[in-house]
C-alpha cells in the first residue's frame, strides 16, 4: 500500500510539473509579456526598467523557476488591472465557486445513483426507455442555453427563485462564523439550485447512464445468482451485493466529477451573474489579466490531481487487487 501511495504521489509531482509549466508560458504565448505590465505610452527606458525589475530578461528556465519560487510562497503575481496579488483575488471567490460546485455534485450523485440502479433493475421496459431518453437530453442540452431558461421561466415568469445572487456560507464558516452561515443556508440554497441545476444536468445524466451500466455487468454476475438463490430479498441483493461491488467506476466518477463541474462554473457563474471563480476567470480573459488566469488554473489543478490521489487510494481501499508492482 505504501509503495502504491508514493508511485501516485511521484505521477502526481509530474502532473503539477507540467500543469505550472502550461500556466507559465501562456504569459509568453502574445510575446513579450513586459508590454502588458506598462501602460501603451510608456517610453523606451521604462519598458527596459520594468522589464529588469519584473525578471523578463532572463532565460525561460530561470523565469520558469523563479514562477515555482513565487508559488511556494503563494505569490503568483498582481492583477494587471486591479494590481492585488492574483491569488488572493482567486481565493476570495473560491468559497462561492466551491458552494456551487458541490451543491451541483451533490444534486447529481444523488440523483444518478438511484435513477441509474431503477434502470438497470427495469432493463428494457418502459421505465428504463423513458430514462436513457432523459439522459440522451440531458446530455445535449447546452448549459448556457439551460440557464438562460430557467431564469425566464422560472426566475422571472414563475417567480420561484432568484435570478442572479448569492448568499455566502462557506467563507463565513472560514471565518469561523458558523451561526450565521447556518442562518444563511436556507436562502443561500434558493439561490444555489438554478445554477446547480444548470452545470449539473449533464453530469446527473451522463452518471445515470454509467451507474445503469456497472449495475448491468454486476447483476449478470454468478455470485449476484447464487445470493437470489440463497433467498435473499432483492433490496439486500442489490444493496450489499450487487452496488457494493459496483462502486469502482461510480467512485472514478465521483472523483472526475468535481473537476469537470468546476470547468463548467464559467457558464453558470457567467449566465447567473455568480461572485466565484469561474465568473472571475473569464472577465480576467476578456480584459488579458494573465496573471489572474495563471492563479485560478494552478489552483483548480491542485484541487483536482489532489481529488484524484484520494481517489486513487479509495481504488485500492475498495479492491485490494488494485496495486501498482
């Protein structure tokens, strides 16, 4: 089990390597990045000064380490517009993304597991036709198109929820504010749930058709038969026999889950007017704030490939056959 944890840590060191790398050279991808940093009046002698004092006239590699130098200490650089350091502006919004994304997570898993395990318990009946159809919608839906939707029919002709919003409770639990953010859940969910619904409709249905599928090899499988006739009830058959032994590709979904929702929080954040990340990241792109850019993807990254080292290792907890030799 040891040496399976360190060879993933090893993979996962590579990983960041070259994700660090990725976000460093989009700075150089337009050129001479010192242009960005002066104003389009600057004289000769201050592009040169501001070029020295920023390091871009060394060679790459030693740019390159001096970005990893910085990184370590949490300096990724300053906002070329509101010239505050590039990752405090990334992590005043995270929390808000973060509340979007796992309530997102949370209505799909919840949602796929038990829809996916009715579909295979119903295989090719009425039921099960009527699902997969949904998911096949579900799948082809654009997610800007959905949000837009949903705020003009929902938001403004029902009435039922707000449009745009937002009621925070992680970044006051941070603060260590729990009574109000407990105070806060109940409206900060009204406010959750058109977003939520808007990046995770395609994970809900794509999951539902994975769930259906591991259920469907497992059920074929002998010992499921021979627990039937044992004279199990179903609901034990499928509980502690069938879904338990099904739970490696839904755990892999779950793990890949969160980073896909988090790439999808642009739209949402963006459509519903959301105060995270995402919604940051494109005004960053939209007005060449590189530095901002640079922030979110190393930080998005990090969260994922650490995501993905748990779930790894919940890979081997799971099914003791899973080793690296």
């Amino acid at each position: 089990m040891g040496q399976y944890i360190a060879r993933r840590l090893l993979q996962s060191i590579i990983v960041i390597i070259g994700v660090t790398l990725l976000a460093f050279l989009t700075l150089h991808l337009a050129g001479d990045p010192t242009y960005l940093y002066v104003s389009e009046r600057a004289s000769t002698e201050e592009i040169e000064a501001t070029r020295v004092k920023l390091g871009f006239d060394k060679p790459l590699p030693i740019q390159y380490l001096n970005f990893l130098s910085g990184m370590t200490r949490g300096d990724l650089g300053l906002s070329l517009r509101s010239r505050q350091p590039a990752l405090d502006m990334v992590l005043e919004r995270l929390p808000a993304t973060l509340e979007l994304t796992l309530f997102a997570m949370l209505i799909s898993t919840l949602l796929a597991i038990p829809i996916g395990i009715i579909s295979a318990m119903r295989r090719g009946t009425p039921l099960d036709g009527g699902i997969m159809l949904f998911a096949m919608f579900g799948q082809s839906i654009p997610s800007f198109w959905l949000g837009i939707m949903l705020i003009l029919f929902v938001g403004l002709t029902l009435r039922w929820l707000p449009i745009s919003g937002h009621k925070p409770v992680l970044s006051l639990l941070f603060e260590g504010n729990v009574e109000q953010a407990i105070r806060n859940i109940p409206e900060a969910i009204r406010f959750l749930i058109m977003p939520a619904i808007t990046i995770g409709v395609f994970s809900l249905s794509r999951n539902a058709r994975l769930v259906r599928s591991s259920m469907l090899e497992v059920l074929s499988q002998d010992y499921v038969t021979t627990a039937r006739s044992k004279g199990l009830k179903e609901r034990a058959v499928i509980i502690k026999h069938a879904f338990r032994n099904a739970l490696i590709p839904i755990v892999t979904m779950l793990g890949l889950e969160f980073g896909f929702l988090l790439s999808g929080v642009v739209v949402a954040e963006t459509v519903f007017s959301w105060p995270g990340v995402g919604r940051l990241v494109f005004n960053a792109i939209t007005q060449r704030d590189i530095p901002v850019v640079q922030a979110a993807v190393v930080l998005f990254s990090f969260l994922f490939i650490g995501l993905n080292l748990l779930v790894d290792i919940l890979y081997a907890r799971l099914d003791p056959r899973i080793r690296l030799r």
